[in-house]
C-alpha cells in the first residue's frame, strides 16, 4: 500500500483490507494483530513516530486504532525488528538462539535476537548496526554523523555515489538508461553478467560491509547472521563467498569457521512473515 500522506485514510484502507481478508477466511476477528512499521515507532505505547518515508504519520495511534476496530490485543514493531523475527521463525533464522538480521535498502537497518528473544535495548533502538562508524571521517550519512556503515552499504547511500561515479562506458550505466537513473540493481545485474567496473565496486561494497559485521561479531557473537534485500541480489559468488572469507580473516581463532552468514529466505512474502511473527510474539 502506497501511503497517501494523511494517516487516517491509510489506517482505514488497512483495515478495510485486513476486514476482506477476515470474511474469505470465515473468521469474525483475528486472535492478535501484528505491525510491523518504519520506525521511529514505540511498541509500547503502539505510536508510529515520524518515519521519514511516511509523509504525515506524526505520532500516530496505529495500536489503538486496530485494537478498535479488531477488538483484539495488537502488537507493534519497526519493521527491521519484524523482518528478524520473521527470518527467525519461518526463514533463513530457523534454529537458533542468537540471531542478527541485516537488511541492505534504503538504509541499513538491523535487528537482533539474543538468547531467543527479540532484544530491543533500553531506549528501544537496538539493532541500529547501519550506524555503526566503520571510516574515520569517512562519507556523510543520512543521520548526521560520518563514517556510518550505512553511508557506504545503504541502497540510497550507494545509489547517490553510483549516479557521480560510474562511467558512461560501463554495462551499469545502459542498464539503468542513464547515470542519473542509475539503482543498486544494475549494478548487481551488470557485476553478475562480469562488468569489471560493477565488480569492483560490489567487491568494495562487500568490503565495507564486512567491516560492520566484524564490530558485530565482536560485541555480540551470534550463531548466525542473515542478510537481506542487496546481499541476496548479488548471491554467493559475489557476495557470500568473499563475506565469509572477509571475515574469517577478521575473527579470532575460536569464532572461525562457526559463524554462519546467510542470505534471507522470504523474499517478496517479508511483510505478510512479519506481520504474522509480530503477532505471535519474540518467544517461542
């Protein structure tokens, strides 16, 4: 659903939706209702606060709102929390205690579970590894700082340095049209049909995220991390493979070899996953 900027008419929209899907399956209401939205967002409060890509949802009351028209208990989460759960309880997470899940789009964005529960942090935003600083006065980010991880992997991020740096002889520049329409995707296209440009510039792209995953790593020490969205794209080869070794490189001797890096399973069916796991709860 494409936001329409006035939050009211959105909210009727998804409960008409949710209201269709209720009646085709024969149920009056659901048994709990799971959200999963762009942060800033207060799971316990259920307040959507401010998303920057969600024009006029200022402070919004999406749980209380539900819960009216439902008349049932509904739970809220950031989508990147969601996105954890959902790989953790039905996807590429399956079977593990200790979980980060990273998601390379717009942003970065993460979410973390730690001793099987979903860990938000005391102030609720855990997970934020996109603004980890992995250059010392490197490229600006979007949130204000330099340095940022996400300023060097996030899909807005890359796309703005891809547009003033690729040449108008690579493979990545026909795909896209022009330069000044140049997304992540070519890139990847044009790196997995061997354009050496594209490939220099993923292996860079690999690079610096492995300097993320290594700060991670250290600090939390998972069983498994499962990357999503640009990772997946760009598969093992170009990707995966160069990751894992990346970081083994990095590690100490003992977490070599036991740190499984995965790429997320859901797919284009990740909201549908994370609404259900929202609803279920971070235990299981």
């Amino acid at each position: 659903m494409e936001p329409t900027g006035a939050w009211e008419r959105d909210l009727e929209r998804i409960i008409e939706d949710a209201r269709s899907l209720l009646e085709r399956s024969g149920e009056r209401r659901p048994r709990a209702v799971g959200v999963s939205a762009p942060g800033p967002s207060d799971p316990s409060t259920g307040i959507v606060s401010h998303p920057p890509n969600l024009p006029g949802w200022d402070e919004v009351p999406i749980a209380r709102r539900l819960a009216a028209a439902f008349e049932t208990t509904v739970h809220l989460e950031n989508d990147a929390n969601a996105a954890a759960l959902a790989e953790w309880r039905f996807g590429a997470g399956q079977g593990v205690r200790n979980l980060v899940y990273l998601t390379m789009s717009t942003g970065v964005g993460g979410g973390l579970i730690l001793d099987g529960r979903l860990y938000r942090g005391a102030f609720g935003a855990a997970g934020e590894v996109g603004h980890t600083p992995i250059q010392v006065d490197g490229a600006a980010c979007a949130c204000g700082r330099v340095g940022c991880l996400e300023a060097y992997c996030g899909g807005h991020a890359w796309q703005a340095r891809l547009r003033t740096e690729t040449p108008e002889t690579s493979d990545v520049v026909r795909r896209a049209g022009s330069r000044g329409e140049i997304r992540p995707e070519h890139l990847v296209s044009a790196a997995l049909a061997g354009d050496d440009f594209a490939r220099r510039e993923l292996s860079n792209w690999v690079g610096w995220l492995g300097r993320g995953l290594a700060q991670v790593v250290m600090i939390l020490e998972p069983e498994r991390i499962v990357l999503g969205t640009i990772a997946v794209a760009a598969g093992e080869t170009l990707c995966f493979e160069p990751l894992r070794a990346d970081l083994e490189a990095i590690l100490w001797p003992h977490q070599r070899g036991r740190i499984e890096i995965l790429p997320a399973t859901l797919g284009d069916e990740m909201p549908q996953y994370a609404g259900l796991a929202v609803a279920l709860g971070d235990e299981r």
